[in-house]
C-alpha cells in the first residue's frame, strides 16, 4: 500500500513566505478545490490519502513536502530553512508515528527543507541553497549512506527548491528545468527538459511508475508522454501564489508495516 499524506491548507496561507515572485491575493476557496482535487487524483492514482488538518498558526502548513522525508527504512523531521516554518514539523512528526518506527530529526546548526531532497532507488539528490545548507546535507549523509544509499548534492539556481526545478518520475527518469539546474549531473539517468515558457514545469509527483503533474504545462507534457511516461493532471496555479507546487503538498512512501 501506498500513502499519500497531505496537510489542509491554513487561512493564514495568504502571509506565506515568498522568495521569488511578489505577493498577490489568493483566492482560498479556489485553492482549497484545488488542493481537493488533487487530494482525490493521488487517490486515483493508487495512494491511500491521509489529509492532516490545517494548524491555523503556521501560514505553509500545506506544504508538507518540506517537513520530513520518508524512506522504507525511516522518517527524518526536517529542520526549515526558514524559522517561520519550524512549527510545522510536530504534528507531521506524530502523524508519521503511525508508519515508521525508527524517527531522526535534522539538528541545528543543520537546517533542511523536503523539497530541496528527491531520491529513487538508493540514490539521493540533495539541492543546497538557502533552505539547506552544508550541516544539513551532512546529517542526512551520515543517516542514509550506513543503509547503502549514495548521496548525490545539486546546485541550482534561480528556483525555491531543488524540488522546483527538477522532480524524479520513475527510476531511470528525471525532469528538470534546464535553466535552473543543469542536467549534467544526473549521470546514468535519461533526463526530460522542460520546454521553454514552462519555466515551473520540472515539478511533478511519482506515484510507482504513473505521474501527477500539471495541466498548465502541455508543451513538457507532451514530451514526458512521448518518453512513456502515465500522466495524471490537475491544475495548482492558486498555491502556485504561495510558491507552491504540486511535490510541495504531499508525502508519498511505502506502507511497509503492513
Ligand atoms: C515557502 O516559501 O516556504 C512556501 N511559501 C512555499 C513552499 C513550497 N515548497 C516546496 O517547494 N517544496
């Protein structure tokens, strides 16, 4: 079984942070259909979906992506990059409680954003920017690489997240925003671009070997299905004012105690 946990989206999401775009009004009932739809498409697609409930004090709540990582073995609690968004790991952390019994957290001085972190296999990808820095990579090394994985560190530039520029879609698979992360160092993976004007279109989610992604984006879409690539779409432009994408809002691991 697989689970697809999600976080509702707070009131207070209209004083999100923002780095790159400015600041513009969101519509939040429209946001919330959204974020429903794509709640009911994950399902579609295979998750069992366990949607946790807003904490009306922490503006991102929604994007849980950013909390934690979850792999067969163990969950790891992110430490934010940013201090407003430290609050947001606790509830996350009990939830996942549920489903994996060995839990390790991100210390300080170590800070680490989920959505600066995409793995397939026992590779790790880790985006090293302002969310994450240096101590951040090197306590995710030193819990993942004694469990065989390979940790790889990408520079990126010009996004809020590794995750922003380049997601994984199936093991032999990445898609990545070439001006913002340069494909080179995905070695031994066959790598989809984004085409150009599509400049948010490197993210998706993995569901097994199917792919949520977004309807904005047809162009890359239409490459990733000539490549053999199962899509699934919706539409996420109303959080997208929050800097949000669609990674950004969900967890998906393995049930493995089951
Ligand atoms: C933030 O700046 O932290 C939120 N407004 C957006 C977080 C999006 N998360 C992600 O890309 N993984």
């Amino acid at each position: 079984m697989r689970i697809a946990m999600t976080r509702k989206i707070s009131d207070e999401i209209v004083n999100c942070e923002l780095t790159h775009i400015e600041r513009e009004p969101i519509d939040l009932p429209r946001a919330r259909w959204q974020h429903a739809s794509y709640e009911e498409e994950l399902g579609l697609m295979g998750c069992t979906v366990v949607s946790l409930p807003a904490d009306p004090n922490q503006a991102d709540c929604v994007f849980i992506e950013d909390t934690a990582l979850v792999f067969d073995e163990l969950a790891i609690i992110m430490r934010p990059g940013v201090k407003s968004r430290r609050g947001e790991v606790h509830d996350v952390q009990r939830a996942l409680g549920k489903y994996r019994k060995r839990i390790e957290q991100i210390e300080p001085p170590g800070h680490l954003d989920g959505g600066d972190v995409y793995f397939t296999g026992k590779n790790v990808f880790v985006g090293v920017g302002h969310r994450t820095n240096d101590e951040g990579f090197d306590q995710l090394a030193a819990l993942m690489e004694p469990l065989g994985y390979t940790m790889h560190r990408v520079s990126f530039d010009g996004a809020l997240h590794l995750t922003t520029a380049s997601s994984v879609v199936n093991d032999s698979t990445i898609l990545c925003n070439a001006q913002w992360v340069n494909p080179d160092q995905f070695p031994g993976f066959t790598v989809v671009t984004t085409e150009p004007g599509e400049d948010f279109g490197g993210n998706g989610v993995r569901v097994g070997d199917k792919f949520l992604y977004p309807r904005a984006f047809p162009k890359t879409a239409k490459k990733l299905e000539q490549a053999g690539i199962e899509l699934h779409r919706v539409d996420m432009d109303e959080l997208g004012k929050a800097e949000g994408s669609l990674t950004c809002c969900s967890l998906v691991f393995n049930d493995i105690e089951d």
